[in-house]
C-alpha cells in the first residue's frame, strides 16, 4: 500500500510551513524581515525523521522566497546544511 502523499501548507500569518504526518506535526518556521525571509527552526517528530520531511518543507519554503523575490537567512542549522547540499539554492542567501 503506497504511503498518503506530503501535502505542505503555508501560514503566512503564524510563519510557517507545516505538515502532518501520520499525526505529527512537523513544521518548517520563519519570519519575514523586508525582503528577507529568516529560517528559524525546522522540526519534525523523531519517529519520521530519516524520510524526507524535512527537506520537503524546506524546498517549500525556498520556492516561496524565490517566487516572491525573497532572499533566505539559514539561522536554522538544517536549512543551512539544506541549501550546501543543494547549489541551485545558493543565489537565494541574503
């Protein structure tokens, strides 16, 4: 039985994207600063962790700040490691 697809929400007014996933929350924060979009924190439930989440609310997060000229501060350590490991994101680093 194949697993229910990721589905990502964005709440602009909390500064989040969020998942749920197999009743956890998982979540990827930030605040907006200008035309800078700070990554604070990204968490998801040790149980899922090791499938992709992460990165999934990550690369959402990303392609919010490139379709809305954005550029990302990493102050989180994985979105950080996300964006080395990943050179297209690069021209998105304030």
């Amino acid at each position: 039985m194949a697993a229910d697809p990721i589905v990502i929400e964005h709440l602009p007014e909390r500064g989040r994207f969020q998942a749920r996933v197999e009743g956890h929350l998982c979540v990827a924060d930030y605040r907006l600063d200008g035309d800078r979009m700070q990554m604070l924190h990204t968490e998801v439930h040790p149980a899922l962790q090791g499938q992709g989440i992460a990165a999934l609310l990550v690369q959402a997060a990303l392609d919010h700040a490139r379709a809305h000229g954005l550029k990302v501060v990493p102050l989180c350590s994985y979105v950080r490691a996300h964006m080395r490991r990943h050179p297209a994101t690069q021209d998105l680093l304030a």
